[in-house]
C-alpha cells in the first residue's frame, strides 16, 4: 500500500512512525514532512493548505490512502476533495472537522 501523510508537525511525525511499522505498506510519503519524518519516508514540497498540489502528488504517486493530519486543511474540504476524486482519505469531511477547527 502507497500512503501519503499530509503535514509536518509532531502529530504527523507520529503517524508516519506508525504507520511505517505496518507490514502492509510499500511506500510511505510525507507532504510536506519534515527532517524528522524524512527519516522514514520521501518527503515532497507540496504544503498542506495546497489542496490541488496534494491531489496532484497522490495522483502521480500513485497513492492508496492519504492520511491528513492538520485540522486546517481538513475544515477546508481536503479529505471530500480527495475522495471526490477517488482517493481514499483518513479524515472527516468539512463539515464533520468543523466541530473540531
């Protein structure tokens, strides 16, 4: 499996950990990452509040599932946008992040 963490803070260092313990995975990308997680999967430019530069990336690469961290991006429609065009996505829609953001 291809995943695609979207962030660069502690949170997100913590599930690229996680995640990069997981049998199952085959590759393992972080947008943008940071020094910490490029320790553990290629890290590439795209910001996080970038919407159509992180569809964009999981579209090249090829990615199974995005898992964003940063509530901000999710408020924003991150997770429906991916899903919208058919990219599974660990996070809540818009309208559900609003009770957090």
């Amino acid at each position: 499996m291809r995943v695609l963490v979207v962030g660069s803070g502690g949170r997100e260092h913590t599930l690229a950990w996680a995640l990069s313990r997981s049998t199952d995975l085959s590759e393992l990308h972080a947008a943008p990452g940071n020094p910490g997680i490029a320790a553990l999967a290629h890290c590439h430019p795209a910001r996080a509040d970038d919407h159509a530069a992180v569809v964009s990336l999981a579209l090249e690469l090829r990615i199974d599932l995005v898992v964003i961290g940063p509530e901000a991006p999710l408020v924003a429609g991150l997770a429906d946008e991916l899903r919208h065009r058919g990219i599974a996505a660990f996070g809540p829609s818009a309208a559900a992040a609003q009770i957090e953001g």
